[in-house]
C-alpha cells in the first residue's frame, strides 16, 4: 500500500511541477517576476524562466524516470529549500501574488513549504534510514 501512495505522490507532483513550469513560461510570467525579491542578484525574467525550465524538467522526470526516484525526489526537495528564501522575501516585503494578498495568507504559505518538501522526499521513496546518513 505504501508502495502505492509513494507512486501516486511522485506522479501527482511531477505533473503538479510540470504545469506550474509551464505557466513559468507562458500565462503567469509576469505574475512570478513579481515574486522576484528586489535583492535578488539576477534579472526576474531570467529567474522566472530558469525557474520554469527547472521545474519542467524536476516533474517531469519524476514521471517519467521511475528509477531515479530517488535523486529526483531529492532534487525536487532541494529546489523547495532553495526557492524558500524568496517566499520568506514575498512575505516580508508584502508582495501580493496568486491570491496571496494579505500578510496572513503569505505567512501560511511559509508553513506549506516544508510539506512540498517531505512530498518529493516521499514520492521519491526515501525512507528516515535515508535522511539519517
């Protein structure tokens, strides 16, 4: 049965990326330029696309590639750690984007990073033995 929940979570976030990357591109670009913090060392365009780009190819390799699971679900998970900081910055900064118009609704988003980060972990079938090397 576990076994089973960990495909269903890896195939549901991997098509979840791949469709927020595509809207990276394309429909909501300028609406992720917004979520740029202004100290942020490199262009907003060019961050959005990288970004983009990047999490195309995290989902749907985690579709597609079910024997790197593992890396690509570490990956996936490293990538959240990594876009945190700018989700700290839309919170502080009080920069409104996807219906995240309030300090409260920004804050709680905050909250949600970590589970995006245990969802790839889990998709990716690690284990606790695996996060205790």
């Amino acid at each position: 049965m576990t076994s089973l929940l960990r495909t269903a979570a890896r195939l549901l976030l991997g098509t979840i990326m791949v469709g927020a990357g595509v809207m990276h591109l394309t429909t909501q670009r300028q609406e992720f330029q917004a979520q740029v913090p202004e100290w942020f060392p490199v262009d907003e365009d060019l961050t959005v696309l990288g970004s983009g780009v990047a999490e195309i190819a995290l989902g749907a390799s985690f579709v597609v590639l079910p024997r790197r699971k593992k890396l690509i679900g570490g990956l996936l998970a490293a990538f959240f750690v990594v876009i945190f900081p700018g989700n700290v910055a839309q919170y502080v900064e009080g920069t409104d984007a996807f219906g995240l118009d309030t300090d409260t609704k920004r804050l709680a988003r905050l909250f949600f990073q970590p589970l995006l980060v245990m969802w790839a972990l889990f998709g990716g079938g690690w284990t606790r033995r695996d996060l205790r090397r």
